[in-house]
C-alpha cells in the first residue's frame, strides 16, 4: 500500500495513517491595533474565530487577564443581546460590553480585559471598537 498522496509544502513530510486527510487553512483571524488620546489608552487584541469573536482589552507593557465575559444574541429578539461573567470579581465592564458586541455583531462575542477604566477613558474605548468595527468588520 502507499501513503496518502500529499501536496508538496500543505502538510506534514510524517505519514501516521493511511486514511485521507485534508488540510485547510485556518479559518481564525487575529486583529491588532491600539487606543490612543494623547497617550496610549489600551491595546486590543481580537482573535476573530468561524462563529465567534474574542476582544481582549489591556495594556502593552503589563498584558494580564483580570475579567472575562461572554455575550449572547438573544433568539428572537434583534439587537438583543444575553451576557454573564466567567471569570472576575464583578465583571461589569466586561459584561456590558459583551452583551453590546453580540447585539452588534449578532454573534457570541468574548470579551477579556486586563486594564481598569475609568469614566472618562471607557466611552473612548467604545467609540475606537466602533470605529474599527465599522472599518474592519472580517475582522470581527
């Protein structure tokens, strides 16, 4: 018997089965950029997968993962959104946000978040995901 027939450069030179595979290129999408007004507010990180998105939230010089949370579309209801915390003490932020972004999106979106904001940096942050959003929608 003979190996599996492979494209030269698409797979693995190892043959470990002798059933056919075929190799796909990855469906996931990272997406990078960062806030700024005046000085630099936060970084955001999104990893945009078939039916999902992760947005993270946080800092380039300390990354860490303080909150997270995951927002639902409602069924049957458009521009409904359901969220909950999955990991944080309170997870307010990142719960609202979560439920925006899914409502938005109208698919579940996770958001992370590393950094604090307060009342004067958080509406910043909203208006910039908009914004990208609205100018990289593949990536979202």
């Amino acid at each position: 018997m003979t190996p599996v027939n492979m494209i030269e450069g698409t797979s693995p030179k190892i043959v470990t089965s002798r059933r056919r595979i075929k190799y796909v290129r990855s469906k996931w999408r990272v997406h990078e950029f960062e806030i700024w007004s005046t000085e630099m507010i936060c970084r955001v990180v999104t990893l945009r997968m078939k039916d999902s998105v992760l947005v993270w939230l946080g800092s380039k010089e300390e990354p860490a993962l303080g909150e997270l949370a995951l927002g639902v579309p409602a069924p049957g209801a458009p521009r409904a959104a359901l969220a909950s915390a999955l990991l944080g003490a309170d997870g307010a932020l990142t719960t609202s946000m979560a439920r925006r972004l899914a409502a938005t999106l109208n698919h579940p979106a996770y958001v992370a978040c590393g950094s604090m904001f307060d009342r004067f940096t958080l509406p910043l942050v909203e208006r910039a995901l908009i914004t990208e959003i609205k100018s990289s929608p593949e990536c979202f």
